[in-house]
C-alpha cells in the first residue's frame, strides 16, 4: 500500500506543491497515468516491468530515473515491489538553484534523459548500490517525517532535504555512469556551458564542437531532445536569468539586458514579453509588490 504525503503551499511566487508516495505496489499491475509535474522516482526494492509512453523495460531496486510532466507511465509484472515517488514543479523548487545546474550530474539526470526517456524511449538507468540507497532512502524519510509533522518550519526543511537529494544524486550520476557518458555527456556539456557563458555570443559552431558533432547534427539531436532550437535554448535561459536580476536587484533594465546576453534592450524587452506576457519593468513591479504583502 501506497503512503501518500502532500505539501500544498501558497506562496509569494504562487502555489508550492510536493507530493511524496512512498510504499508497496502489491497489485499485478499499476495502470498507465500522467501528471502535470515531474517524478523524481526510486526503486527501492523488487522489481517490475516500467511503461512509459509507448515503450516499456524492467526496473529494479536501486533504479533511479525522472519523468517530464505528462509522462504516460505505469507498472505491470510486479515482485515485492518498493517504490518511492517525490513529485515536483521544477520552476517552483529547482530552477532557480544556479548552483545545482552547475553540476554534470544534474543536467544529465534532471535534464537530458528525461528528454531523452519521452522522445525516444530511452531505457538505461542510473542505478545506486545498496549503501548509496540507504543513504537515498534515509533522506526521503527524513521528508516524509517533516510532511508528517507538520512542526514549524517544515516546508523550509522538506525543500533543503530535497535540493540535498538532488545533489547527491548528481554527484553519484557523475561517479557512477561512466558508461552513459556517451549518450548523455556531450548535451550535459552544452547545457553546462550556456548555463556559465550565457551573456556570451554563443554560436552554433561554438555548442556543435563542444558536443563533438557536425553543426547539422547537432542542431537536429538539439531539436529532438530539448523540443526548441539551441537559440530557443538559450533565450530562455538568459529570460530566467534575468527574472532573478529584476527581483533581487536594482540593476536599469537596459544594464540587466546587457548583462544577459541582449545586445539590445529592446529586444530584450520584446522576447521577455513574448515569453512571461508581461514587459520586464511591469514583471519587476509585480515582484516588489508581492514581497510588500
């Protein structure tokens, strides 16, 4: 039997919601479903034959891997089935963490394959020994006892136990799968390096000899992980970048475009507002109201 555990936050950045199951499967199969969140997903015991979207592969224990929000996925073939999902928003607990997307092991486990799992079924695992997922394990229910509790301070802890767990995931990715560097390493690499130079002219040629592949082909396995071009990419990334910048500083508008890669404050002002639907001084005073209340 499943042990469900919801932490449903309102916040100044809007809704804060985590979600934690964690327990036996004891049924032959658990159907087919989706989310509108990602799963960061755990195998702790038994095993289990995974569906997800159209293609389906056996996890065990120590299989540890994430799903994109609206993932078809489910369970079927189950033996002494263990399993733990924490299900979150990334833009509400990760994506703003500058620090963890400096990590290999992060852009490979929390970014690539996760693409990589949706569009072409990829089917290999990042698995941990049975130390490392004691250690894994110990950590989750240190979450499951804080969203039990409900003491004081609990949604301040249930957030730093899970940025821990993200680290250490990605830090064991990075020693462990030397294996899947192949696969996953060039795309971490290119996203690493926008994540470091992204006020920079990057150009195709630039990301294409980092990944070791011809610009023609890079640009097509860019498009079929990441559903976006490399420009599209990195507009976003620099837009997220500047959100940060708009809230936590007094910067002119014109020097955050400059200090994000916009050459051009007006552009920059136009791709802001195609993307957040509002323009970056009218974003800026939505945020200092917020902190006021």
């Amino acid at each position: 039997m499943l042990k469900k555990y919801l932490l449903n936050e309102i916040t100044a950045n809007g809704q804060f919601d985590f979600h934690v199951n964690i327990g036996f499967l004891q049924k032959h199969a658990f159907p087919v479903h989706t989310h509108d969140f990602c799963e960061l997903v755990i195998i702790l015991g038994g095993s289990a034959i995974h569906q997800v979207n159209q293609w389906s592969h056996p996890v065990s224990a120590g299989h540890i891997f994430v799903l994109k929000g609206e993932d078809r996925h489910g369970f079927e073939n189950m033996k002494n089935f263990r399993i733990c999902n924490l299900m979150y928003r990334p833009q509400q607990i990760l994506e703003s963490n500058s620090e963890l997307k400096q990590l290999r092991g992060y852009q490979a486990l929390f970014v690539i394959e996760p693409a990589l799992r949706k569009r072409e079924g990829f089917k290999s695992h990042f698995t941990v020994n049975s130390k490392q997922l004691i250690a894994t394990t110990d950590l989750v229910r240190k979450i499951e006892k804080e969203l039990k509790s409900r003491l004081a301070g609990f949604q301040t802890l249930i957030k730093s136990y899970f940025n821990q767990l993200v680290i250490d995931l990605s830090r064991l990715y990075e020693e462990n799968e030397h294996d899947r560097v192949e696969i996953v390493s060039p795309f971490s690499e290119v996203i690493l390096y926008m994540e470091n130079h992204y006020a920079e002219q990057i150009t195709l040629a630039d990301l294409s000899k980092i990944a070791c592949l011809s610009p023609n082909h890079f640009l097509r396995r860019f498009n079929e992980i990441f559903e976006c071009s490399p420009i599209q990419y990195l507009i976003r990334l620099r837009i997220n970048k500047a959100k940060d910048l708009l809230r936590f500083s007094k910067r002119q508008i014109s020097e955050i475009a400059s200090e994000t890669g916009f050459l051009d404050s007006n552009y920059f002002s136009r791709k802001f507002k195609n993307k957040e639907g509002l323009s970056p001084k009218t974003f800026r005073k939505k945020q200092e109201l917020k902190a006021e209340i």
